[in-house]
C-alpha cells in the first residue's frame, strides 16, 4: 500500500517550479512589449511572440503518461532558444536586450533541461519504479527549498537592479569629464566634479545649513515627540482620541496647502531666511509621525515596570527618566533617524522660506546648480553623490536601532 501511495503522490518538483516560472516569464515578456515599442518601434511585436511561445510551453508541459507532449514541449523550448539567440546575433546591442532575451532563453533552457532529465522522462512515461519514486520523494524535500529561494533571489535582485541602475548612472556622470548624460558607462574617469564641488564655498555653506536645521529639527522634535507620545501612551485624559485622530488627519493632505499660511506666519514673525524658521516649520509638520511612532513603542512597554518602580519610591517622572526611556532607546533613536532625514531631504518649505544663497540648504543648493540657461550636469551629479552619503552612512549606523524600533512599535503585547 506504502508503494503505491509513493508512486500515486510523487510529481517532480522540476516541473511545478517549471509551470510557476514560465507564468512569471509570460508577464516579464508582455511587460517588455511597451519598452520595445518605445525604443525598436514595431519590432517589439516579436516580444508577443516571445510570450505566446512561452504560454504555448506552458500548456504543452507533460503530465504523468504523457510522453508525446514533453517531446513537443522540448522542441517548443528549441524554437525559443533559436529565436531569443537569433535576435542576440545582431549588432548594437544594449544591456537591456540581453536581459529581455534572458527571460525567454533561461526559461526555455530550463524546460529542455529538466524534461529531457532521467527522472523526469521515467516519471512523464509512467514507468518509474517504486524505489524510485520514493527517491522522487525525498529528493522533492531537499529540491523544493532550493528552487523556491532561487525564485525569490531572482525577484530580489531584481530590486536592487532596479535600485542601484540609477545610482550607477549618476555615478558615472559624476566621473565623467563634461556634462554629457549619454554615453559609455565607467569609459572614461575624472575627478574634477568632485573637486570643483568641494573646493567651492557654496557647498559648504549649503552643508552647515543642512546640518544646523536638520539637529535643531530633530532635538526639538524629540524634546515634543518624546512626552506627547507617553502621555498618549500612558494617560487618559479630555480631548485624547480627537487629538490622536487630529494627528492622523493632518498626514492625509499634502504640505503644499499650508505652504502660504506657513510662509505669512514666518513672514509676519520675522523668520523668514532663517534656521530658526525653518527648525519651527520642520519640527511642526513631523511632530504627528514622531508622535504616533513612539506612542506605539510605549504601548508595548508593560506597565508592570513602572508599577514596580513607583512601589520602590520613584517618583513619574523618576519612573519616565530611568525606566521607560531607557527601554525605548531604540524607538527613539529610529524617531530621530526619521526626523533628521524629513529636513535633510525637504525641498519646498526650504525654497519658499529662504531667499538668499547664504541661507540655502542643500536640496535648495542642488537645485539651483540646473539653470534654463545651462546644465551643469556632471557637477550636479557629484554633489547628490555628496548629499547622499551622510544618510547612507546613518542607514548603516543606525540599522541595529532601525530593526528593533520598528519591529517592537509594530506589535503591542
């Protein structure tokens, strides 16, 4: 009975993982149709092709007796690989067409690999033992693991190409001498971006801005954040839930509505062109975010600590200092990340606030170095290389608080 059970239940995992993957390769292919279009015209037509001969594979995969069909799905799968390599024969070829190729030859290879296997054609022909199929089995459990995580490493990396292209891209206009946006990518290598950038005094002027409004954001938007999230946490009082409800309702409409109330309000305060302004403004408009984050991080906190620590003669606020602060350090420290990052990176209060070049941040400062008049592109990519990398820099340093704070604020409990 044993026997029979093995070989009734036994179905090669080549072949699920098969089916799985030339569905994704369907879609991959059909997706590649309106780049094609954009950049070949209408010999992106071929790339229908493509997916209409993946779709017939798909169809024509064996199922167990079915030996006729697996000899037709391999010489589908031939027909694929002679025309993906076909059109890779031609000259001027791009990255980009290697890749699109890639997801009609990998599939396609796979499929003549796996059901011209030994197993697989013992298995498609009905004539597997029941030692074999009981092989089958066990090879099924090392197997399947394996080809899922290699699926999930191909759609990861896949994301990151999609992260890193325009980074590489921008990195090579930066060492690139001249201001071209085309061209060979890593042909030719300068450094004299780099050092026109830094040896001006423009970018360091920008920078102390930047620095200088981006602490003074974060310390006074803890120094709010940091009690309003624990009174919300940890007190009952009148107005709470509106309140809470207030801070959710002002994230839903875009900053660009209060950017002229906020510019009369500094204009009438005499802020205007100023850190202080700006520290005030920033402070303001991420205080809710502040405020909500570290409220879930406090709700997880058991209250049995400071229950404990008031029966040992703390006072609240003794308790707030020396037992719950301590504990949320790393919400804090995510806060702060969040903070620091939300006035590094803001653009349009900074523009509208500060008129004069002395008082410019940086994405103020960048912006400004592409003019209608001429575009200074190969400077303009050193200097977003020289922006970014304090925050990368602060990704890293603060990754250990990034995962801790985020994934205990997630949960209360």
């Amino acid at each position: 009975m044993s026997e029979d059970l093995a070989k009734r239940h036994y179905v090669p995992a080549e072949l699920g993982t098969l089916r799985t993957w030339l569905v994704a390769a369907i879609f991959v292919n059909l997706a590649i149709v309106p780049l094609e279009w954009l950049r070949v015209g209408d010999l992106a037509m071929l790339s229908v092709l493509d997916a209409a001969i993946l779709g017939i594979l798909l169809m024509m995969l064996p199922d167990e007796g079915a030996g006729g069909k697996r000899d037709f799905a391999i010489i589908v799968a031939g027909v694929a690989m002679i025309s993906a390599l076909l059109r890779l024969a031609t000259s001027e070829l791009a990255v980009f067409d290697y890749w699109a190729r890639a997801w009609l030859i990998l599939p396609a290879g796979m499929a003549i690999w796996w059901l011209s296997s030994p197993h697989v054609s013992s298995w498609i022909r009905g004539d597997m033992t029941t030692e074999g199929a009981e092989r089958g089995l066990a090879r099924n459990r090392t197997l399947k693991p394996r080809l899922s995580a290699a699926g999930v490493h191909i759609v990861l990396l896949h994301a990151v190409a999609v992260v890193l292209i325009p980074v590489i891209w921008i990195l090579d206009v930066a060492l690139s001498p001249g201001n071209a946006l085309g061209g060979e990518v890593f042909d030719q290598f300068t450094g004299e971006h780099f050092l026109k950038i830094l040896g001006g005094e423009s970018f360091w002027i920008w920078l102390r801005n930047s620095v200088i409004v981006s602490l003074g954001t974060t310390i006074l938007g803890l120094s709010l954040a940091i009690p309003a999230g624990y009174a919300f946490s940890r007190f009952k009082f009148r107005g709470r839930e509106p309140a809470m409800f207030s801070f959710l309702l002002v994230q839903m409409f875009p900053g660009i509505i209060i950017l002229v109330p906020y510019f009369l309000v500094m204009k009438s305060l005499g802020l205007l062109n100023s850190w202080l302004g700006l520290v005030l403004a920033y402070s303001v408009t991420a205080l809710p975010l502040c405020v909500w984050m570290l409220k879930g991080f406090f709700d997880t906190v058991p209250k049995e600590l400071e229950e404990a620590a008031l029966l040992d003669g703390c006072t609240q606020p003794q308790v707030f200092r020396k037992v719950i602060l301590p504990l949320s350090l790393p919400a804090v420290a995510v806060t702060a990340l969040f903070s620091f990052l939300a006035a590094w990176n803001e653009f349009l209060l900074a523009l509208t606030f500060n008129t004069s070049n002395e008082m410019y941040t940086l994405p103020v400062g960048l912006a400004s170095m592409i003019s209608a008049t001429g575009q200074a592109w190969g400077d303009f990519a050193a200097a977003s290389l020289l922006v970014s990398l304090p925050v990368v820099l602060l990704f890293i340093l603060f990754q250990r608080f990034l995962v801790e704070g985020l994934s205990a604020g997630g949960v209360k409990g």
